[in-house]
C-alpha cells in the first residue's frame, strides 16, 4: 500500500509496502501538471495520461524481476575506477589557444567572448 506523507507539497515521503496500481487518470496528469506549473490541452492530458501509465507498467515489469542473488550496487560500472588520477599535464600554450579568437588581446592573454548573463 502507498503511504504518502507530504507537507506543503515541499517534501514527501512515499513508502512503497505493497504492489502500487499503475492506473493513472486524468486528474492525476492534471495534479501532476498543477505541482509542475504546466499548463495543458485536453489532447496532451490524454497524452501524457497514456505515456505516464506505459511508464509506470513498465516500472512494475522491472520491479517484479527476482534479484535476491544479485549483490547491491553503487554504480553500473562499480567494477571500473570512475575516476583517475589527478596528474598535472602540459596544456595548449596561450599563444595557440587565441591565435584563431576573434578581437584577442594577445599581449594579454586574454580574447572577448559575448555577454551571455545581464544586459
């Protein structure tokens, strides 16, 4: 059975002890859309209403395969070291990185790119 708990929509708690129905209706994709500020057509509620649900039967397949023999894992890839060692390298000299960059100011080291954050 779902138990959710929620306050003020700020934080929830959903504890999953039984199977989860995945039959999803139109007010929920609406109150979903509502929480997500969404405004939607009566063609993308039904839409989304079908697409949510495929989703979540798919999630029940996944769910409902045994993996008691299977250790738990971190990471996919938790064989792999995902990370390498920090070692130091030469890098591309300033000369080479702005010789292409448009109004560069070679003497500095420095090149204009275009405002992207403010006016």
């Amino acid at each position: 059975m779902l138990q959710e708990n929620c306050l003020h929509f700020a934080f929830c708690i959903l504890n999953y002890d039984d199977h989860v129905s995945t039959t999803l209706t139109i007010a929920d994709v609406e109150r979903i859309a509502a929480l997500a500020q969404l405004e939607l057509t009566d063609e993308e509620k039904h839409l989304f209403t079908k697409q949510l649900a495929d989703i979540l039967a798919y999630a029940e397949q996944v769910q409902a395969i045994d993996t008691s023999g299977v250790p738990a894992t971190a990471h996919v890839n938790a064989i792999q070291q995902a990370e390498r060692d920090d070692e130091p390298r030469p890098s591309l000299p300033v000369d080479d990185a702005i010789v292409n960059a448009p109004d560069a100011a070679a003497d500095a080291g420095l090149f204009r790119v275009p405002r992207v954050i403010g006016g």
